[in-house]
C-alpha cells in the first residue's frame, strides 16, 4: 500500500450479490414509514396509520407474489434450501391478494429471508453469490471494469463430502471390495513397537500380530495387499485372520478401514481414483457403476435449465442416494455451514476487474488498524507462551525430564484455547480499551453521527497505543479484509469520486486458502505459490475431523507449502500420509528460542506454530468487537470508512420482541430507529446467531423478520442477549458493479494483505 510498510497480494477477489441491489426496495412502504413517524409526533394520525397500513399490506403481497414467480428466484431458493419451495408455491397458488393469515405472513417471512439475502449479501455461494478474481496493478486506472453478457461465466457442482462419504462406506459393504479397501492408522496414533500411544489415554500393548499389521497400514496399502503380505511372513495363518485382526481393530478405534475421504474439494476424484484401482474387474466395474450412478444424476442437476427442471433433477439425485446407500438425502435442517444438501454450486461471474493504484493508496487508512492487529496477535503469542510454558514445566517436572510428550501438553492446553478464561481473553480486552482511547469514543458526544481523523493523525495514535515490531506467529503475518467501492457507477469510481468501507478485517488469517476460492482462477497454482512465498517455514496446519464447527469440504484449506505438516489429534477423514505428523510422535523441549516441538526425523517447529490454527481462532473476528457500549459513531480516515455507525443493546432494552401484532410491531420499530437514530437500512445481528441479517425499517415484512430474530433469540438466551446494529454501507445507491443490462449489484473487495516482519520471539 503506498505509504505504508504493508504489501496488498495482486490477487484479489470481488464477492457479490447475484441479484440487483435495488431489489430489496420491492418490500418497502416508504410513505407508509412517513405517515407513521407523523403519527409518532401526532396522536391524532392513528386512522391514516390504519388506511396506509392496509393499503402497504397490499402492495405486499403482490411484491411477494412478483418475486416468488421470478424463475431466477425460485431457482436460486432451489438450490439453497429446497425445502422452502413449498413457501413460495404457496404463494404463488394462493396469488398476490390472499387473505391475510398466520400462514401468509409466515410464507412471506421466507420469501423476505432469502431476498434480502440475495439482494444485499456478498455471499460467495451460487449463482446468486458469485465471485471472480481480479489483479492489482498499481499504475493502472482506478478500477478498470470488462462485464460480459451474462451473470455467470463459469460454474462448479460438487458434492457435499458426506453424500461422498455416504457412497464410500456402502460401497465398502460389498464382500467383493474388501480386499481392495484401503487401511491407515488413525492419524493421531503412533506405534513404537508393539506399544500404541494414544493422545488422551495411557498406552496400549498389542499382540505381536497386531503391532505387526499396524505397523503396515500406513494409509498406502489395501486390505489384500496386508492379508498376503503377513501371512506369506507367517505373521497370520491365513487371509481371513488378517480381515478378522483388520475388523477389530477398525472396531476399537485404531484403524480406518475404507475408502477414507479427505474432507476437501477433490474427494470425489480421490474415490474414483480408489475405485480405478481395484484390482478385480467385475468389483471395479460394479463400484464405478454406482458411482456413475449418482454422478449421472448430479450432471442431470448441473445441467438443469429453470427451476422445475432443477427441482425435479434434484429429487432424481436424492432418490438415486436415498436408494443407493439407504440414508437420508438431507441433513442438518437450518444450520449454517452444514452443506444440507446433497451438492452445491459455485460460480464465477462474468466479470473482469483490475485495481489501480488510486484504490491502494485509499486504503492507506488501514495502516493503524494493520499495525494493531500485529500488536494483539504478539499479545496473544505472548499470553499463550507464558501459559504453555508453565503447562510444560509442570509435566516435565512430574516426568522428572526435559523433555515432554506433545500429546500430554496439547490435552492440558484445550482448556487454554476453549475454556471460559483463556489467555487471549485479556489481551482482546485490552486491545479493544485502547481501540476506544485512540479514537476518543469516551469522550464523545450522544449524538455524535461520525468521527474523521487523517491517517497521518490515526496512524501516529496506533503506533503509540500499540506498539509492536513484529507479528505473533507466522499466519499472523496474513490479514484479510473485506472492503465495499461506494460510488454510484462504474464512471463515478474513473473520476475518483467514491468512499472505501471496511466491511470485516479477517486478522492473522489468509481468507483464499479456502478452496472453493480457487474456482475461477486461471493459475490456482500461482496462488499457493504466492502464499508459500510469504510464510516460506513450515506450517502446522491441523487435520481437522469431520465435525469440526463450520468446517466443509467447500472451505477446506489448499493452499499448502511444501514443507508444510498436518497435525492428527483426533480421528480425522483423508489424512495425507505424506505429510501426516500425529500429536503422539513429538516431544517439546525448552530451548534458548522457547518451547519446540521436535519430531523423530529432527524436524522441528516453534510451539506457537503448532498451535497456529488455534491461536488464530481467537484473534479472527476481534474487530467486529470494537466500539463504545451503547452507540458508536462511524469512523472515517481519510477517504475509508474504518468503522460503520454501530449500536448495541440487548433485547430486553430494545422491547421489540414484547410487542404482537404485525402493524403494531411496524410502529414499535419505527419509534425505537426514531430513538435511536438510526438510519432506515441496517444490518443487526443477536449474539445467538453467526450471521446478521438485514433491515429496511420502511418494510413490514423487514421489521417481522426482526421481531421474529428477536423471539428466537430471547428463547435461546434471554432478554440480556445482545443486539448489534450497523448502519448499511454502502446500500442499493453505491452500487457500482453493473451487468451487462445495466443492472447495478453489491459487492466486495476481498484483500490479502501482508506484514512486512516475520514473526518475533515473545
């Protein structure tokens, strides 16, 4: 970035709505807001509230009914959640002036849900989510902009790793494939001789024939290459012992006896590959033809045109599942990132974009905010240095030794990373206490709407109040943040005459190593290059298992380095055997450069990179954070909007979900927007969900949404469950990324940018 030491990646990613951003004025009643904030001041407005409540309800419904007969709606709904098309064909069957019930409302709180979404989110999913990478060029045009003549360029139909998983363990059943199932250790066990170590148990002596065969399955070799291989050395007297030590030991938890998926985007060609390497012929046959099977009716799905045709391809696919292997074709109703579905979509919008330098020296005004976050990920590497360090002196004085087993320290260390007083939790507190003296917000007045500083003037606060010369680890040196154009069109950007605003900063992590971020790229290669370029040491990257929170095959990391390790904790699908290090084969010694984890082969790794992963956790999201109790003002350096208008409370304070009835609750919202001064589009988010959701206060249907957020939320936690609402920005007026019919949609820049320093010794 010009003018600072930080270095912005040439790639990035613009993230966007797949539907126009002035969608969402569809469910809006503005003239019904103004006769309700009239009657607000004048008691004696009640009977117009009455009559434009009424007429409002019925421009509703047939807004509903319009968006619910768009094809491209229904589609995009298709693919998300097919289980609300019965919300949206009840809309339609019923038609734009259905009597006004329980059920309506309901149905059109669905359709709302998922139309804000599509018209507002940046969310990379679908073809109502799509991405494109762009390059930087800092002597280039502000933003150079090439849209084609469609939404979508490319697209991308996987499946979800447990439909594949599903297929997996039903094509292991057939008697014919078990000599050719594949067989490993599970990747946190070690064998040291006949002795099994396991992580979190004491240790377990097998008999020599089983240590024998442990000792084999090393996640290369197949059930049949074992069998013939210890009973030709005498090991087993004949095959059928060998499956039966194989069966058992699978049982006990110390083997993974089946075609083992990793839990990434490249497992449907992992399992062909297996399948392709069946020796018997009619058994290879036969698995690749159920295999083929499902994959059939997924093209039939990737290729369907129109929502009846997708719908209907999907039912397919689901039944062909269902009867495949038995199980449900959907899960997890409800749940964020829980891959319901049997496959989803990826796009890549038909767009092309190039940054120029003016957009890079805009962004100078992260400066200060980028040198804080170095500062917390040295506190946390500090805080949780000091705590392991006395967890490792405690076990090697109980062991009588230097040396201490990994698996023992990383057992007592979860309390650390996942217990209610963790280290990082002072150090997260304290950045946020100096956050809120550098910007002065104790000192700021009730109704103050924004702050300015310069980022020469911010910049010289951060250094002051966060003082550090070196980030904590070595993924630390890695942020990612998410920055919104605000311009009215593409012209207006050419002339200079737009805003940045930070949406999220994503600190001490590298949001592209996500996998299906490399969908769209014409080098993905480059990428992983680029990233091994930055952080050239050996990571630790951990194996996660199956449910692990948030954790998908469409996220997955990829962006591997040579030298870089996956540590086994726990049993875990699709461990690389080439790069496995199970917790059980390091020990940690206290050396002049602090604690390390040394591996048999003399590798080694400083103990904070060992648990890198976990200390990112806890440095992640610490901005959304930041702000004053009750109201922050938007902070602006220069021409970046560093932090949108912000306020928090909590649900009983704002009393929203007390209040019944739809046109009562229209009233209630606006009265309290009124009190508080908020603007009519904001994002609000309850500390019981992950995600926020959007708001016009002009729109009834809007406002139900949020009463209804409001009762779920105080259901789960009380009334003291806190409220955060943050002003819109920018909205459907900034919205600069056009399509080829002119149509204008929200969008993101996501950034990776890097710290100059490699990571320091607390």
């Amino acid at each position: 970035m010009p003018g600072t030491t930080w270095n912005v990646w040439r790639h990035t990613l613009v993230r966007s709505a797949g539907f126009p951003a002035d969608g969402v004025a569809a469910f809006c009643a503005p003239e019904l807001a103004r006769t309700v904030d009239r009657y607000l001041e004048d008691a004696d407005e009640a009977a117009r509230v009455d009559t434009a409540f009424a007429d409002a309800m019925t421009r509703l419904g047939r807004a509903v009914h319009d968006v619910c007969a768009d094809p491209l709606f229904r589609q995009a709904v298709t693919w998300q959640n097919p289980g609300a098309l019965s919300s949206v064909a009840g809309v339609l069957r019923d038609g734009p002036a259905a009597r006004r019930n329980e059920r309506r409302r309901r149905r059109e709180e669905i359709v709302a849900k998922y139309w804000q979404r599509y018209c507002t989110k940046n969310d990379t999913i679908g073809f109502f989510g799509p991405m494109c990478w762009s390059t930087v060029d800092n002597g280039g045009p502000r933003l150079e902009v090439r849209h084609g003549p469609a939404l979508v360029r490319d697209t991308a139909v996987h499946f979800e790793w447990w439909a594949l998983d599903a297929l997996a363990a039903h094509l292991a059943t057939d008697e014919r494939l078990r000599p050719w199932l594949p067989v490993a250790r599970q990747p946190q066990l070690r064998l040291d001789g006949r002795r099994l170590v396991w992580p979190n148990r004491p240790p377990q002596d097998l008999p020599a024939g089983a240590a024998e065969l442990v000792a084999r399955c090393d996640g290369r070799r197949r059930a049949g290459e074992l069998a013939a291989g210890l009973t030709a050395a005498g090991t087993f007297r004949r095959p059928a012992d060998v499956y039966a030590q194989l069966d058992e030991l699978a049982a006990a938890g110390i083997l993974r006896l089946g075609f083992d998926l990793p839990m990434d985007l490249g497992a449907e060609r992992l399992l062909r590959e297996q399948l392709d390497g069946i020796g018997d012929a009619e058994a290879r046959e036969w698995a690749l033809a159920t295999m083929d099977r499902l994959c059939d009716a997924r093209d039939a799905v990737a290729a369907a045109d129109g929502p009846d045709e997708l719908a209907n391809s999907m039912a397919v696919l689901e039944d062909t599942f269902t009867r495949i292997t038995g199980q449900d074709a959907r899960r997890r109703p409800g749940e964020t990132y829980a891959g319901r579905t049997l496959c989803h979509l990826d796009s890549v919008r038909d767009l092309d974009v190039t940054v120029g330098g003016d957009v890079l020296a805009r962004l100078a005004g992260l400066a200060p905010l980028l040198q804080s976050a170095r500062w917390l990920s040295a506190g946390i590497a500090a805080a949780y240095t000091a705590a392991l360090t006395e967890l490792y002196r405690e076990l090697a004085a109980d062991a009588g030794g230097a040396e201490v087993p990994l698996r023992e320290l990383w057992f007592m260390a979860q309390a650390l990373v996942f217990g209610d007083e963790r280290p990082a939790d002072p150090v997260v507190a304290d950045f946020l206490r100096r956050w809120t003296a550098v910007l002065g917000l104790e000192d700021v007045g009730p109704g103050t709407a924004e702050l300015r500083f310069t980022a020469e003037e911010l910049g010289a606060r951060a250094a002051e109040a966060f003082p550090a010369d070196r980030p904590g680890w070595s993924e630390a040196r890695v942020h990612s943040p998410d920055v919104h154009l605000c311009a009215t069109d593409a012209e207006a950007l050419a002339r200079g005459d737009y805003t940045l605003v930070l949406g999220e900063l994503h600190i001490a992590s590298a949001a592209f190593d996500t996998q299906f971020f490399a969908l769209g790229h014409p080098a993905p290669q480059v990428l992983r290059e680029a990233l091994a370029a930055d952080l050239p040491d050996s990571r630790v990257r951990l194996l996660l298992p199956h449910d692990w929170p948030r954790h998908c095959s469409r996220n997955a990391y990829w962006m591997n380095g040579p030298h870089d390790v996956e540590l086994g904790f726990v049993p875990a699908p699709g461990a690389d055997p080439d790069r496995l290090v199970p917790v059980t084969a390091l020990t940690v010694t206290d050396t002049p450069d602090g604690l390390v984890a040394r591996a048999e082969d003399g590798r080694q790794w400083p103990i904070l990179e060992v648990f890198a992963n976990m200390l990112g956790l806890q440095a992640f999201d610490t901005w959304k954070l930041a702000g004053a109790d009750g109201h922050t003002p938007r902070i602006t350096v220069d021409d970046l909007v560093l932090v949108r208008r912000t306020w928090r409370s909590t649900i009983g304070a704002g009393g929203l979900a007390d209040v019944t009835g739809e046109q009562q609750r229209f009233v209630a919202a606006r009265r309290w927007r009124r009190a508080e001064d908020m603007p009519e589009q904001v994002y609000v988010r309850v500390a019981t969900d992950i995600k926020p959701q959007f708001v016009d206060f002009t729109s009834p249907v809007y406002v139900r949404l949020l009463c209804t957020m409001l009762r779920g939320a105080r259901a789960k936690g009380g009334d003291d469950v806190e409220v955060i609402v943050t002003e819109a920005l920018p909205t459907a007026e900034h919205a600069w990324l056009a399509d080829g019919q002119g149509r204008r949609y929200s969008s993101e820049l996501r950034l990776q940018i890097i710290d100059p320093e490699p990571p320091g010794r607390p």
